[in-house]
C-alpha cells in the first residue's frame, strides 16, 4: 500500500543525507517512512496525532 502513495520530505532536508523521514498524507492517515531506506517498514498515525506531534516539536 505504502507504493501507492505520494512521499514528500521537508523543505528543511537537504540531499546531503541525515537523518530524515518521509510522510505521505491520506484522508483518514499520514504515513512516515525512513527517507534513506525506503523498503524498511512504514507507520501509519491519525491525522490528529501527526498534528499533535508535530505542535509538540
């Protein structure tokens, strides 16, 4: 399923590496994944607990 959707990382990432994740945003879920190993398995949170998380950094 995780294939199907649109990954995007954030503008502050830079293609010199780091530690970086992915998100792919659905309706009803947002979906994170490793941006440099993008076979290792993904996670899938509540769009209410992805903006929870990321008020809180």
């Amino acid at each position: 399923m995780s294939t199907d959707l649109d990954w995007f990382k954030s503008s502050y990432s830079s293609e010199q590496g780091g530690d970086c994740v992915e998100v792919a945003t659905c309706p009803d879920s947002v979906h994170v994944r490793d941006s440099k190993d993008t076979t290792l398995p993904t996670f899938e949170v509540s769009p209410d607990a992805w903006g929870a998380f990321v008020a809180a950094l």
